[in-house]
C-alpha cells in the first residue's frame, strides 16, 4: 500500500491542482458520468488536504520548538 501512495505522489504532484479545478468545470459543462475520474478527483483532494495537514503541523512543530 506504501508503494501506491508514493507512485500516486509523484504522479499527482503536478497534476493534482488542475484536476480538482478542471474536472468540476467539465462536468458542469457536459462530461458524462466517468467513475475512475471520480475517485482521481477524490484522490487529488486527499492530497491538497494532506499538504495543507502537514504545513499546519510542521508550523505548529516549529512554533513548538523555537519557544
């Protein structure tokens, strides 16, 4: 499971913002029901939320640390 998670970084690292942004507008414009961009638009989400998780925390860390 390890190795997914990874290979799906990597290769989500420069995509995943255009996919969360674009999919909902080509839905709203006429793209039919697609089950496997559905869960890559979940997947990219995860990981902008899991980005935003680890800059909070490393934040939080730092402020810990420097007091």
């Amino acid at each position: 499971m390890k190795e997914l998670y990874g290979v799906g970084i990597l290769f989500f690292y420069f995509l995943k913002w255009p996919i969360v942004i674009g999919y909902p507008y080509l839905r709203l414009h006429g793209l039919s029901q697609n089950y496997i961009l559905d869960a890559l638009w979940l997947y990219c989400l995860f990981l902008i939320f899991k980005d935003f998780y680890m800059m909070l925390q490393k934040k939080k860390d730092n402020d810990k640390d420097s007091k």
